[in-house]
C-alpha cells in the first residue's frame, strides 16, 4: 500500500471522485491509527455548482481552503453538530472538492465504535454497525474527524489516503447527489459515485 501523490488529487473533480473509490482513508490519532475504505463520494466544482460552497466562486475564510491546489482537507460543520469531510481537487483557484459519503471500516473498528456510540464493538448490534461510517457525519464521527483538520495536508502523515496493494474489482454507481433540493439545475447532476452493492453506502 502506498499514500496517493498530490498529483492524483490535482486532477479533474469527478476523474478524483471516482478514483476515490477503494481507497483507504487514514487517521492518526493519539497513537491509535483507524482505517476506512472509501465507497460513496460526491463532487463538488464550484464554479459551476449551486449545491458547492464556492458556487460562483465565492472565497470566504470558510472556503479558502477549497481553493488550494487539490491534496487538502476541507471539514465543515452542518446542523451545528455533525462535521463532514471533503478531499479538495483540481488546480489552485477552481473551489472544488470531493465529499467523504460512506466508508468501510477496515481498522481501528473498536475505537470507531468507542467515537460513534460511546460503548464498546461488542455490545453493538448488526444494525449499529453497519451505520457507524455510511454517511458523511457518521464517518467522521467514527474516524474522529474534526475542524482541526481543516486545510491539513494529504501528503502528511496524520490523515492521508492510501491505495490497497491488491486492487479490488467493483461496479460503480452513478446517481443524483444526496438532499440538495435547494441547487436548482445542480441537484439533476449526476456527480454521487459508490460501489454497488457494498452495505456501508448510505441510504441516499
């Protein structure tokens, strides 16, 4: 397994997105490392996009970072509570980013379960822990995904992407972005990618 160079991130928003897909996500935190393969992302290209924090390309102190050259991490805070994370693509100055949706937990499940519910792996149902990480929220909860980490760096080592060393095969899904009523022409775009069939996307 090796960290993705900067330069994946660099290119296209959805040729990222879909690349995204079975990777692994990676949080170091207090000594203890959690992992999550990636299988639901949205795009997200401002200049274009009503559903995009940097719509019009508009740069606020909330949304600099999402103008840097693609390889950083963009979190924010919804419903007051529930922080989401976004990988930032493409080229210094375009405002786009990519949506963490759903992970699969691949390590560090206990400590997951310890974030999201507060009680141990083994005392979780099924139910429980299918929904610890499918949806953007939860996963970020689970991997303990704050604003501390707006504008870290991918290429460091305390939050970063790895690719698997043996290649997994999936079908990817394509469907219409996730409770975005409000970006008119925006939400008919079909920029939400997943791998069919994995059980940690979440219910969109």
């Amino acid at each position: 397994m090796g960290k993705l160079p900067k330069v994946f991130y660099e290119r296209d928003t959805l040729d990222v997105a879909k690349g995204l897909l079975g990777k692994v996500l990676v949080h170091r935190n207090q000594g203890i490392e959690i992992k999550g393969k990636i299988v639901e992302v949205e795009a997200y290209i401002g200049a274009i996009d009503k559903a995009a924090h940097t719509y019009n390309n508009l740069r606020t102190e909330r949304t600099e970072v999402m103008f840097w050259s693609g390889g950083y991490v963009y979190v924010y805070l919804i419903y007051g509570m529930y922080h989401c994370m976004n990988v930032v693509t493409g080229k210094e100055g375009e405002g786009s980013a990519v949506l963490l949706r759903g992970l699969e937990p691949t390590q560090g499940i206990e400590q997951m379960s310890i974030h999201r519910y507060g009680k141990p792996l083994e005392t979780l149902k099924r139910s429980q822990i299918i929904n610890l990480t499918n949806g953007p929220g939860k996963l970020c909860k689970a991997m303990g995904i704050t604003k501390e980490l707006y504008g870290a760096s991918l290429m460091g080592d305390k939050i970063f992407i790895e690719d698997l060393k043996d290649k997994e095969e999936f079908d990817i899904g394509v469907s219409k972005r996730i409770n975005i009523d409000y970006a008119e022409e925006a939400k008919e775009f079909e920029w939400r990618f997943f791998i069919k069939g994995n059980p940690y996307v979440s219910k969109g």
